[in-house]
C-alpha cells in the first residue's frame, strides 16, 4: 500500500485483483464508478473519506473498509475515517474531492 504523505490528498481504489491492496486512482475519465468503493486521503484535514458506490458489492466494501482502517494506522490516530454512501455526500467531501476530479462528478457517474 502506497501513502503518500507529502501530497495534500490521494484518491485511491481497491486493486482490480481484490487483494486488499490501496492503488492510486488513475481513470483518464476521472469519474466515480456507481460499483466501486475509493478511498481519499486528505492529510490537510487528517481525513479518509470511503466513498461507498450504491452498486458496490459487500466483498469490495470490506476490502475497502479494511483497508481505509490500515491507511489510518500508517498515517496516525489523529485521522478519521468517514463512510460516505453514494447520494449521501458532504459539502466537506466534495470539496475534499473535487480539485481531484472533474466538477459534478457525482451527478455524473457512470
């Protein structure tokens, strides 16, 4: 797993292989897909938002649970994890992730 604690935020997702393993989101698209689960890290606001598709499957949900809780013990006890469910977004979120993605990307997924 990847931290990248120098970067301000890293929106991660889980490894197509379902090891458990965080990878940095690299889609030329950069849209959020409605059955996947991402992770970002925003270490400006000591924050890791799991961010819930609705069509997720519960294996990609544990994985990525799982793994957010890992990122949380490398990175410190001071960071919180926050689930977000699809449709359920925060201001705080958004913000968090829109420098990351192209703008209305939640009214936008795919």
């Amino acid at each position: 797993m990847l931290v990248h604690e120098k970067e301000e935020k890293t929106l991660f997702q889980i490894s197509e292989d379902d090891s458990g393993e965080l990878e940095p989101y690299k889609s030329s698209s950069r849209l959020l897909k409605k059955d996947s689960v991402y992770v970002l890290l925003d270490n400006t606001l000591k924050k890791i938002f799991l961010w819930i598709g609705q069509s997720a499957n519960v294996r990609s949900r544990f994985i990525a649970s799982t793994a957010a809780q890992k990122l949380r013990n490398m990175t410190g006890l001071t960071y919180r994890v926050i689930t977000i469910d699809q449709g359920g977004e925060s201001k705080e979120f958004m913000k968090a992730l829109s420098p990351m993605t192209i703008p209305g990307i939640l009214e936008r997924i795919v």
